[in-house]
C-alpha cells in the first residue's frame, strides 16, 4: 500500500478508538452520575440542557430530541430497525456535540443539585476539548476518504495518547462498546430460550441469572417486545420463587398468548 493509503488506514483506527472511548466515557459518567442508564431515554434528562438550530428557519432542539429524530432519519434512509434500536442513544450524535457535552459545567441532578458529571480538573477538559477541535477537519477528510498528511496521523495519534493518559480505563471503554453489542445479540438468543421454557412452566433460574448480569453489566437498556417479555420473565421467576402460586403462573401463561407466538417460531 502507498503511504497516504497507509496514514488513512492507521488515522481511521486512531479515530475511531477515539470517538468509541470518548462516547463509551461520557455514557458511563452520566450512568454513575444519575444512577441509571435510563437518563437517555428521559425528556428532561441531561441532553435536554443543549439546543442546536436543525435548520435555515433556526428551530432549535435539545440534544434529547435529535437522538430521536436521528433514529427515525437513520431508519428512514435504510437501516435496520432492529439494529438501530440496538444502538445506544449517543452514537447518534455527531462527534462535535461531544464537545459541549464534555465542557458543560450546567448539569444537575435529580434534586436539582449542581455535580460533576466527569471527574477530570479543569486543565485536563480543557486538553481534551482543545483537541477534539484541532482533529475535527482531519476526522472530515477521513469521513470522506480525503488523504491525511503523516503530520495529521501524528496529530491524531498524539491526541489519542493525551486521552489515553486523562481516562482512567480507557481501552475498557473502547472494549466496552463491543461487549455491549455481544451481549445483546446473546440476550436476543437467550430470551426465546426462557421464553419457551416459561411455555412449558419449566425452570430459568440459571437463564434468568444471566440475563440480569448481562444487562446491568453492560447498561443494556431493551425495546419494543423485548421490553414486555422481561417483564413476563420477571414476573415468572417471582412466581416460581413464591409457595402456591401455580395458578398465578398458569393464569401468566395463559394471558400472554401473544408474545409467546411473536418468540416461539
């Protein structure tokens, strides 16, 4: 390969390990910050804090809504539904508006207190910032398959080691987004499993075991008929845990004859 083809190559892998780190790190704050990891799928949550004009008549939406509208549009042109229900929320957002994210000092929590969503001092956010906005036209030429300089290269490379250095973990952030994905298609394979073995009233204990430390391991948040059959497997693992409680079990079998044909193929 040629050498521009070379710093393409090697620059893009420096990006991307950047942007997964850096979406991956503010996900995990705001899940420790506001003890959930339901704060992306809240209204008033801390995306709202940020407006942005979508167009020439300079209507401005919160950061919470163009996640929403950025789902439909991805949709809309193509992707699969499933998959882009799969995709965590800030993904959908573009690398700049990490930016303000990251530089806020306005986030505040349930009770209306002021905190520190990222436990970085000030010198290292301001590093961080002034480095995103030094990559910013070298990610716009890799986005395009515009050659980068090896003087660029550098400057990506340089910057990935500067984030490497403020984040604490910052490869397992990168791994993070992996194991996220893994786990869901798993969750996707084993939830039909238990729901077959709810069908014939059998046990799932070890199934259910699972499943909760997938999903709160990996902030796994799940849509659509996903949702309803966790709550029926909640619900049956209950029951099963509870003495003279097979009619209730039967009576849940029988009630959710629907969702039983959307996973029993």
């Amino acid at each position: 390969m040629s050498v521009e083809i070379d710093n393409n190559v090697s620059g893009y892998k420096s990006l991307l390990e950047i942007e997964i780190g850096l979406r991956e790190y503010i996900i995990d704050s705001f899940n420790k910050a506001y003890g959930s990891a339901k704060w992306i799928d809240d209204s008033n949550g801390p995306l709202s804090i940020f407006t942005q004009s979508t167009n020439k008549s300079g209507e401005k939406v919160t950061f919470y809504q163009k996640v929403l509208d950025s789902r439909i549009y991805s949709v809309n042109t193509g992707w699969n539904i499933e998959q882009s229900k799969e995709i965590h929320g800030l993904y959908f957002l573009l690398f700049s508006d990490l930016k303000f994210i990251i530089e806020s000092k306005k986030f505040r929590n349930n009770k209306g207190e002021k905190i520190d969503v990222f436990q970085l001092n000030d010198r290292q956010i301001k590093a961080i910032i002034s480095g995103m906005e030094a990559i910013f036209p070298i990610r716009n030429k890799l986005a395009h398959s515009v050659f980068i300089s090896t003087k660029e290269l550098k400057v990506l490379q340089n910057y990935h080691d500067t984030v490497s250095s403020m984040i604490n973990n910052f490869n397992f952030f990168i791994e993070k987004s992996i194991k996220r994905e893994n786990g869901i298609k798993y969750i996707k394979t084993l939830m039909p499993q238990m729901i077959r073995a709810i069908h014939k009233n059998e046990d799932i204990m070890e199934h259910f075991d699972h499943l909760q430390n997938t999903m709160n391991l990996l902030d796994i948040e799940l849509e659509g008929d996903y949702i309803s059959a966790l709550k029926m497997i909640e619900e049956y693992s209950r029951l099963k845990n509870t003495k003279g409680s097979s009619v209730q079990i039967r009576n849940l079998i029988e009630d959710n004859g629907d969702l039983f044909n959307t996973f029993i193929k």
